[in-house]
C-alpha cells in the first residue's frame, strides 16, 4: 500500500512569510511525529501527536511552530514568519506497533 | 525521562573491517529498541528491532539491560552500508514517544 506522503517536497519562501507543510500518514496508524534535520545534523524531535492530541510538544523551537491533526489522519505543521534557519528538511512518520514508517520529507528553503 | 545516546557522529572503517555502532540509553521501563538507517537520497528506514532478534543485512545488536546498550555490530563492513544510522528507543508497552539517538554516520572506504 501508499506509504507516508509528505506535501510539498521542495518549499522556497521568503524570510518573514508562512509556510504550511502537510503529512498523510499510513491509514490507520494512530502516531504521527514531526522531526527536523538540518544539513550534516541528525533527527531533531519536534512534535509526536497520540491521534488527534498532542502529548509531546517538547520540541517545538519556538512560538513560530505549530502542528495540528484532524480526524487522526492528516497533519500540518505551520511556521509562521519563517526565519533562514528554519531552513532543513521537515520529516514526517506514522507509527505501527512501534515501527516508525518515514516520509519522504519537504526540503524547506527560507531566502 | 528516555535519552538515546550515539557516542560517534562520524565513524570511518575500511572495507571489510568489522563495524560497532554503539547505542547507549536510559530508561527506567521496559525498554524497545531500533536501528534506523538513511541510505543517501533514500528514506528514513527500520534497520531492525531487539524483539524480531533477526540478522538484517548482516547486521546484528544485542540489547544488553545490564548495561543499557543495543550497539550495532557487523563482521565485515560493505561499501554499501554507508549510511546514516539511528538508534531508538520507546516504551514495549505502546503508545509511547519513541526517542532518537543523535546518528553515527558510517563511512565505509574502498
């Protein structure tokens, strides 16, 4: 079947603009996370959602980031007036009976 | 709390030398861990898990609770497994957040 889908695969914005970027998770996994990773840097954790609720928002950077999640499934994580080093790729995973399954990610570019 | 700790952030080895990935953690429950792996332009990947205790691509770890670790273990190192790789770490009860270790980038040398 479809694996995790990552929306869009490659963001160019403007420093100062918002962003939206989008996760279609595994239908059916009820875990979803939001990570980052930054060029030659590893996995930073930024959000995991338990369906719908969000029990860990431990690694959101700053008031700029949010991320919500409707009816279990899709999620979006906003960034609001993006800043140059919000610059990485944004990697999204749904998660069964512990597996983590990946997307692909969105390559962020903030100009 | 859970912490994954990957000592190595870059470990270089020659092709057909033997490979260790160390993973230590720190969990006060019934720990489950991972290896994950990103093969360059490819997705992030489930190497293997403690539980299935199976041999994937050569590659075996053993998780040790007496001293924290599920390092990652290979006889005889390909060129093909250069990589970035990820150990992990949740809760084996379920519906826990599944921590991350920082990655060791495996560079294996002609």
């Amino acid at each position: 079947g479809a694996g995790v889908s990552q929306s869009p695969s490659n963001k160019v914005t403007e420093k100062g603009k918002d962003v939206e970027l989008r996760c279609d998770p595994i239908s059916g996994h009820t875990a979803l996370y939001w990570y980052r990773q930054s060029l030659g840097q590893g996995l930073e954790f930024l959000i995991y959602f338990q369906g719908n609720s969000a029990p860990d928002k431990s690694g959101l950077p700053s008031d700029r980031f949010s991320a919500e999640r409707t009816g279990g499934s899709v999620s979006t994580l906003t960034i609001q007036r993006t800043q140059q080093e919000d610059s990485a790729v944004y990697l999204c995973a749904s998660s069964f009976h512990n597996e983590q399954f990946f997307g692909p990610g969105t390559r962020l570019t903030v100009l | 709390a859970q912490r994954v700790t990957q000592p190595e952030k870059l470990l270089s080895v020659f092709k057909g030398a033997p490979v260790e990935l160390k993973c230590n953690y720190s969990y006060s429950g019934s720990p489950e861990l991972f290896w994950y792996v990103q093969y360059s332009r490819q997705r992030l990947q489930l190497l293997l898990r403690h539980i299935s205790r199976e041999s994937i691509k050569g590659f075996t770890a053993d998780l040790n609770k007496g001293e924290t670790s599920f390092h990652l273990k290979k006889p005889f190192a390909q060129e093909e497994d250069s990589a970035m790789y990820y150990c992990a770490l949740t809760d084996s009860g379920g519906y826990q957040k599944v921590t991350f270790g920082t990655g060791t980038k495996l560079q294996v040398i002609p």
